[in-house]
C-alpha cells in the first residue's frame, strides 16, 4: 500500500543516518497525518534494515521523539531505523469536534491507538488501522525497512499502545518494551475517560484494548524472548494512572516472561525515557536479530 499525496516536510542529517519528517493523506483517518522516521547509515547499502515504532504519550506529536529521546546515536550503531507517528488526528476537522479541547488529557493528542467506535470520534479516530493497516505497509513501501523485522515500544499512553497493538496482531511485531506504560486503562481515570468517549459506556468494549487483559487471556506467551518495562517511581501517575503491578500478575499467569524494572526517583518525563533508551534499543536489537 503505497501513500496518497506523499510529502517530505523536512531532512536532517544524524549520526551519519537521516532524521526526515513526512505527511501524507491518510485513507483510514480521513485526514492528513504526519510522522518522522530516522534511516541509519546501514541504510545507504540499500539492504532493509529492521525497525522500531515508537508511540509517544499524551500531549506529544511526531517531532518528540525524535527530538527528546537521544535514540539516534545509538540507533545508528545498532542498524535500526525508528519511526514515530503523530499520536492523535489533527486540524480544524477535529479541533471543531464537541469535547475535542476540554481537557490536556483527552482529545487533540490522545488517540489511545485504538479505532474509536462512538460518535463523533469514530470518523477520524481509526489509529489502530491506519498504524497496523496504512503507516507500516506504506514505510516499508516507501524506505528500506525490513517487515519481517519489526519491534514496537512506547511510553505512558503509547506503552499501552505498544503493548496493546503487539497483543491484538500476533506476528507482526518481533519485539515489544514500554516506558512508564498505562497498563490497565480500563481501571484508571485515563483510560476510562478516553474509552467511554472512543468505545462507549460497556466496560466489556474496553477490555480488547487493555493490555493486562489482553495479556490475561493469552494461552500461552506471545513473547517468548521477554518484554522489558521500564518504570519510575517518583512519577506522579505511578498510583492512579499506569498500574504495572497489573500487567506484571497477567504476565506471570501466563508464563509470559517480563522483565519490569523499577527505578527510584525518575519521574514521568523524557529525562527518564533518555535514560534508559539505551536498554530499549538493545532489547529490540537481540530480539530482532533473533531468527525465525
């Protein structure tokens, strides 16, 4: 699936790679949608490279990643490319929407990963498909990215969709990490508020896009060579919000193995996701250049 009205909005060389940053007519939003994607040096040879999605969190864009995360350096040295899209629909089609500015944590920003079934979102608020169904088809159309090697990582609202979307299409991603993740949405004011707006009143629509659900109704482990967390406790959202307890007792009933580690005094910002990208990168590495 090639992209409809591709466009380059600006390159920047990196690391002896390339930080690029793109737009194109997105068929599953309705909408135009942006994302950034960094190409390492290994890339100029022409052979695919593996890569890592990263979903960023509430209130970020494309650009914060890329621009926050200090990924490059070691992304470069490692051969992996790293792409991360724009977390929500954007523009005056959706800043019009009832609700769609009432508060910093739902709305522009906050597409939660998922296709929304409600009204009015359910019209441009289809991120799962246009991820999954659209973006990655698109990259691996549009640069020279390896599909069979795919990891995916995120933190705060994009840790619940990497972890989500890894659980909902088995296969298609190699690898799965997150930072600070809201792990169990349908139990914390974040996600409750964003699924009753996306997917309606009925709890039981929420649970295909709870992570510690998902994980709990899992037979065997999706993820043999382990997932790794990464959690600060100084975070402020650590006891209302994101719940790792719970994704760590639905991964032990299902012999998942995970690897959570808690950090004292890092909160929830990039000072945090800076220090420990280093570990997330070598994880997705071994485990992409795992065979099959």
């Amino acid at each position: 699936m090639s992209f409809q009205n591709f466009k380059t909005l600006s390159s920047h060389r990196c690391f002896g790679g390339t930080v690029s940053f793109h737009e194109h007519d997105s068929r599953e939003i309705g909408l135009p949608m942006r994302f950034s994607v960094f190409m390492p040096p290994q890339a100029d040879a022409g052979q695919p490279v593996p890569a890592l999605l990263y979903l960023a969190g509430l209130t970020c864009t494309e650009e914060t990643f890329m621009v926050k995360a200090g990924a490059q350096r070691l992304a470069a040295e490692l051969g992996l490319a790293l792409i991360a899209p724009d977390t929500s629909p954007r523009g005056p089609a959706v800043e019009s929407l009832p609700g769609a500015k009432d508060s910093w944590d739902f709305g522009i920003g906050a597409g939660f990963y998922l296709d929304a079934t409600e009204a009015p979102w359910a019209a441009h608020w289809r991120m799962e498909s246009w991820i999954v169904g659209e973006l990655l088809p698109g990259l691996v159309q549009q640069f020279s990215l390896d599909e069979k090697r795919l990891g995916i990582f995120g933190h705060s609202m994009g840790g619940h969709g990497a972890l989500t979307l890894a659980l909902r299409h088995p296969g298609r991603f190699r690898s799965v990490s997150a930072l600070a993740p809201i792990c169990a949405p349908s139990q914390c004011p974040w996600g409750v508020k964003a699924f009753t707006n996306y997917l309606g009143a009925d709890p039981a629509n929420w649970l295909p896009h709870d992570a510690s659900a998902l994980m709990q109704s899992q037979t065997a482990a999706p993820y043999p060579g382990g997932i790794l967390v990464d959690q600060g406790l100084a975070d402020q959202f650590l006891a209302a919000q994101l719940h790792p307890d719970r994704l760590e007792a639905a991964c032990r009933a299902v012999g998942q193995p995970l690897t959570l580690r808690r950090h004292e005094g890092y909160d929830h910002g990039y000072y945090f996701i800076q220090s420990f990208m280093a570990d997330h990168l070598a994880h997705h590495a071994r485990e992409l250049a795992r065979q099959t």
